[in-house]
C-alpha cells in the first residue's frame, strides 16, 4: 500500500512538471494548488497514519486547514478590494536609467 501511494506521489510530480510546462492562463496557479492538494492529502492520511487515527486527530488537524483557510480568503478578499492602477502600487527600479548614465555618456541608441 504503501509503495502504491509512493507510485502515486511521483506519478503526480511528474504531472506537475508537465503541467508547468503550458500556459493555462489564469487557471494555472488553480491547477498547481489542486495537484498539490491531493498530493498533501495521500501524505496525510497515508504516511502520517491520519486515516488509521482516531476522530479528536481528524477534527484538529482538519480543524487547522479550516481556519488556514479562513485566513486566506479574508486575505484574497482584501486584496481583491485594493486599487492597483495608482502609482503608488506601480513597481519602479531602484535606480532610474537616467542616474546610471548622464545625457552626453549614454551608449549609442539609448537617447
């Protein structure tokens, strides 16, 4: 049983790396946290004895992934609410291109 869930691991590894290879747009960050998802929950139950263990060690340990999970939803909900077209939140270098070189010094076509 044990080697069969170990199969099953590499197997989705090596889906996981298949699957980073295409672009699914928006949905590839989704795609990614559900392989990841079942990989979690073969090693739960399977190597960390969750399934043999008794009810209270079912409750808590899924009772955590609850409460992760409320933490992440009010953390994307508050972010869904945030303005990213101001220029406050827009990322600039850390030196501008017209501090490295001055006007008469910048390398031919850099004008």
């Amino acid at each position: 049983m044990f080697f069969n869930v170990l199969v099953a691991l590499l197997i989705l590894t090596v889906v996981t790396v298949a699957v980073s290879r295409f672009d699914f747009g928006g949905a590839n960050m989704l795609i990614a946290m559900a392989i990841a998802s079942v990989k979690a929950a073969l090693v739960m139950g399977f190597f960390m004895h969750l399934k043999w263990d008794t009810a209270i060690n079912k409750i808590v340990f899924f009772g955590s992934f609850l409460f992760l999970s409320l933490l992440f939803i009010f953390t994307l909900a508050d972010q869904a609410t945030r303005r990213m077209d101001s220029d406050w939140h827009v990322r600039k270098p850390p030196v501008d291109k017209q501090w490295v070189y001055k006007q008469h010094e910048a390398p031919a076509g850099k004008h």
